[in-house]
C-alpha cells in the first residue's frame, strides 16, 4: 500500500469536524493495513496541527480557493494525488464529494464509492458499505483499479482523540488556468440560517407538514432543537409551504443527514424524507396518527399532538440542562 489520502476540509483556516472524523477512520485502517496516511488541505490552513490526528505528511496546496470552483478543485485535488500516489483516497460527502470527486474520479481513470457509513479493510483493501435505494439495501463496494475514491457520509464515524506529534508539510503551487474560466461565478448568496451545519450535526430536530405555518416551526421546532443544542430541519413539504429555508430541507431533494440524534416532529415518514435520514443512529418520532409509516423506522415512537408533546420534551431538556 502507497498509503490512504485524506481531504482535510477547512472553513477559514478552520478544519471541519468531518476532515477530523475522516483522518480518525484513515489511522484505523491504515494500522491493519501497514500503512501510512496523509492529508491534503487547500488553501492556508494550519497544517501541522493534522499530526495530533494521525497525518504523517500534508499536501497544502497553494492557492486562492475564496470563490468555490468545481474545476480549480479538481485540479488541486489532481495535483496531490500525483505528488502523493495514495492506493486510497477520502473525502467527506459534501458537496465537494458529491460535485468534484466523480470529475476527479474521471481523469484518474478509476473507480469511486459514493456516500458510503462504513469502511473496513478486507483481503488486503478497503471497502466501503453504502445505502441504496433510499437506504433499503446496503451495497459493499471494491475499487479495483488505485486510487480508490470513496466519499463518506458525515458523522459515520467518532471523532478521534489527538495524540502528541506534528505533521510534515509538502507545498504544492498551483498555477492559475485559463480552463477555470469555463465556470463563472454569477453571484454568491450566503445562508441566513444561523445554526450548525446540517449535515455535520450530531443532533438535529425536523418538522413537516403538521406545524401549519411559518410561526408554529419557530416556536415549537427551533426553541426545542436550541434546548438540547440541535440544529433545526424540515422536510421537503415544511420548506416548500415557507415554513422554513430551503437551506434546512432533508430529504431526497434536500440534505443527506446522519446525526446521532433525530427527532422528526410531524412527520409522516414518506419515503424521500426518510432517505436523508434513515442512517441516523437514534430517531424519535412524535406523531398523532399511531399508523404513520415513520413509526417503523423510529427507536422511539411519541404517539400524541406535537404542539403538546414538544414544549413538553423542550422544558425537561432545559430541566436536564440546568441540573448540570
């Protein structure tokens, strides 16, 4: 093995909490494998700091990545693989794994496994579990050809404990490319929701339908998710009728979540909802029809009003919370 690539993920200089998960997960593997594992970050970020997590090696790649453009991304992303040569290479699921992997995935000529909450090392390479069909089967996928590219849900594994140590960093300069300009950026518009990224959150508390309006999502869905510290989501018929952004839709035609935690306050559980949640560990459902189909998914089913149950569920939350 050439060892596993990891895409380490910043806002800001920031590193994403999904760019930690990953290099947890590449430390793992890399063990059973006898292998080594590595980072590549774009644009101005604290590199060394990528050791404590178990990077041996940085690939920083040196330019300006303000603006998001899908094929500067591919080519930084080229550029590394080439100076790395990893047999493995991942990136979380987001929208650079879902926009700029499979682009880059072409001009390597190789394979990718998308979306996938498990990785495990068998006959010597890594292979990926992924959700298919709205999570009704889980597929195993094996790359044969190098490197092998897999995208991963967020919050599909533990964040990893950092230990002592610092990592190499090797700069990489990428010059500009008059091909780029093939992608214009029209205009920017910056999300007015205020709270934790979705698809990184680890609790989230979604409503449908059933809220009525714009108010009842504001005063019984944001107020419950901030007692427990939970970003606020919806479902495609919520965001539709204006009760919320289209920033908080999950669902099929929305977000991809995976939280550890999710309450669904409403919801009916059709089948395009339930494929932007259906791998979430825990998931609570409050419903006052006792036959709704989320029931059969749910760890714990609330069968009741949820403009009853919900400021219910809000005061003893911040009870607990109180109580230290």
């Amino acid at each position: 093995m050439s060892g596993i690539l990891v895409l380490a993920e910043h806002e800001g200089g920031k590193f994403r909490k999904g760019a930690y998960e990953l290099l947890g997960k590449a430390k793992e593997l890399a063990a059973t494998l006898g292998t080594s594992v590595s980072a590549v970050v774009l644009g101005d970020a604290p590199c060394t700091e990528l050791g404590a997590f178990g990077a041996a090696k940085v690939y920083q790649v040196e330019a300006d990545f303000s603006q998001y453009n899908t094929l500067q991304i591919v080519r930084a992303l080229h550029a590394a693989v080439q100076a790395a040569d990893p047999d493995v290479l991942l990136i979380s699921g987001n929208y650079i794994g879902k926009d700029a992997a499979p682009r880059l995935v072409a001009r390597l000529g190789t394979g990718q496994g998308s979306d996938c909450t498990e990785l495990r090392v068998e006959g010597g390479a890594v292979v990926g579990r992924r959700p298919m069909y709205a999570g009704k089967l889980l597929a195993d996928v094996k790359i044969s050809k190098r490197p092998a590219v897999f995208t991963l849900r967020p919050n599909s594994f533990p964040q990893p404990t950092p230990a002592a140590g610092g990592a190499e960093v090797v700069k990489i300069a990428l010059a500009a490319d008059a091909s780029d300009g093939r992608v214009t950026l029209v205009e920017r518009i910056t999300s007015q929701v205020k709270t934790a990224n979705l698809t990184e959150a680890e609790r989230i508390v979604a409503g449908g339908r059933a809220l009525k309006s714009l108010e009842g999502f504001d005063t019984v869905i944001r107020p419950l998710a901030a007692s427990i510290g939970a970003a606020a989501g919806a479902t495609r018929a919520a965001s539709d009728a204006g009760y919320t952004s289209h920033d908080e839709q999950i669902g099929q035609t929305g977000k991809i979540v995976n939280p550890q935690l999710y309450i669904a306050a409403g919801i009916s559980g059709a089948i395009q909802h339930l494929a932007g949640m259906r791998t979430s560990k825990v998931i609570v459902a409050i419903n006052k029809d006792p036959d709704a189909p989320i029931f059969e998914f749910a760890t714990y089913g609330i069968v009741g009003d949820l403009f009853e149950v919900c400021p219910l569920l809000q005061k003893e939350f911040e009870a607990l919370a109180k109580a230290g």
